[in-house]
C-alpha cells in the first residue's frame, strides 16, 4: 500500500489575472518542472496553515486565511506515493513575492499554463483556473 502525502497549493492571481508559477530547484524531486506554490501539511496543520506557512516560506509573503479560497484538488498516484492536493486561489497578500527556495518564477496567463512543464498532479488543475479566470 503507498504512502498517502497531503500537500496543499496555491494559485496566487494578481491583478492582471496571472497565476504564479515556481520552477523546482536542482536536488529535489522533478527538478526543473513548474508547479504551484505550497507544500507538505505537517501533523497537526490544516491545509489553509500549511499554505500560510510554506508562502512565507517560499516567496516571502504573508497570506492571511480568509484569503485562500478552495477551488478543487488533485488526486494523482506516483510510483512511490499517493498524492493528495487541495488547490486553494489567493488573490491578496501582503509583500514582494520572491523565490526563496525555486529556481524561478514565472507569472504566467491561465491559457498559456500547458506551456510550462508541470508535475502530472498539476495538469489537471489547470482546465479549473482556466475556466475560473476566461
């Protein structure tokens, strides 16, 4: 039986109506792929506290809770591990978004997402903020 891993993201939208993606760094797990921000949810954590803090952490920036909406999740079955993604949009923060773990980052229009490569778990949220923002 595979391990089942909890790991909540963030659609971050500015004003123009693009999203942010990150590049995962060399070293880790599918280096180079562009994927949402977010993160593992640690024991005793709900989502929502799991995305404040790994936004701090990641891009420097606050998120206050009332500002994560859910929009829907991913389910996705890794060789290893079963994903499970609540995908959350957030369309107000406090500071500079800035890449503190990610290679890059990319803020990028909803029809142009397909564009970028992304960990297979991220693929099928994309139909979901296109239709949210065209």
């Amino acid at each position: 039986m595979k391990k089942l891993v909890l790991v909540a993201a963030c659609a971050l939208i500015d004003v123009d109506g693009r999203i942010l993606l990150a590049q995962r760094p060399e070293g880790r797990a599918m280096a180079g792929l562009w994927e949402f921000p977010g993160g593992k949810v640690e024991a005793g954590e709900g989502p929502e506290q799991a995305l404040i803090r790994e936004l701090h952490e990641e891009l420097g920036i606050v998120v206050k809770e009332p500002c994560l909406a859910p929009l829907t999740f991913a389910s996705h079955a890794y060789a290893d591990f079963h994903l499970l993604m609540p995908l959350y949009v957030c369309r107000r923060w406090d500071g500079a978004v800035t890449p503190r773990e990610h290679a890059a980052l990319r803020w990028v229009r909803p029809n142009k997402l397909r564009d970028y490569p992304m960990p297979e778990a991220d693929i099928p949220l994309i139909p979901h903020l296109t239709g949210l923002l065209l």
